[in-house]
C-alpha cells in the first residue's frame, strides 16, 4: 500500500508561483508512474500533468502547458509539480497519484491511477 502526502500549497497571488510536493512511502516509487490533478469547487476532477517511471515521459494538461513542471526524485520517493505565472483559475485543491500499473503510456483519467493523496490547497487571487 502506497501512501501519498502533498504539501506546498497556500495563497499567491496570480502571475505568482508555487512548486508542490508529493512525497511517498510504502512501495517502490520508482515502479509508479506519477500524476497530478486538481478539482475546483463544484467542478470535476482534472488531469494536470504526469511524468513516467523513467522520467522521459512527461504530460500535461493544454491549460498548464508552458506554466507547470512535473518531476520526480525517485531517491526521495517524492513527485514535484512546479507551478509560474498562476492564474486564478488554477485555484484548485491539488491532488497526487499514483499509476502501478506498469504501462509506458501516461494516463490521463483519474481512474487509471491507483493511489492518492490527500491534497492541498491552492488559491490564485486576482
């Protein structure tokens, strides 16, 4: 059983930045593919970005693209999602998990990952 803890989150204002963090234990990080995800209030839970079990493979959603970065640190078992230039329509509670399913494709549906944090808050104010 793998257990993940975000943190990093918090109030900035937009055109500002924030880097996340999502650390693991329980299992062989390196064996997971890593995703993040966020939900704003009275909406679906969204694709952010993801990155592969060999670092390689990146991911991200159309909306973030140019603004976030995902990587990971398999030596610290921790994922990290690097957010510039915020807006405040990236206020969302952000979330991580984790794909053990062994592919080399990068899933984008949150139903395709395994394990999850619990989240933490981000909040853009205009």
């Amino acid at each position: 059983q793998v257990q993940l803890v975000e943190s990093g989150g918090g109030l900035v204002q937009a055109g500002g930045s924030l880097r996340l963090s999502c650390a693991a234990s329980g299992g062989t990080f390196s064996r997971y593919a890593m995703g993040w995800f966020r939900q704003a209030p009275g909406k679906e839970r969204e694709f952010v970005a993801a990155i592969g079990r060999h670092l390689l493979s990146l991911a991200y959603a159309d909306s973030v693209k140019g603004r976030f970065t995902i990587s990971r640190d398999n030596a610290k078992n921790t994922v990290y999602l690097q957010m510039n230039s915020l807006k405040p329509e990236d206020t969302a509670v952000y979330y991580c998990a984790a794909d053990n399913s062994g592919t080399y494709v990068l899933a984008r549906r949150q139903y395709d990952y395994d394990y999850w944090g619990q989240g933490t808050q981000v909040t853009v104010s205009s």
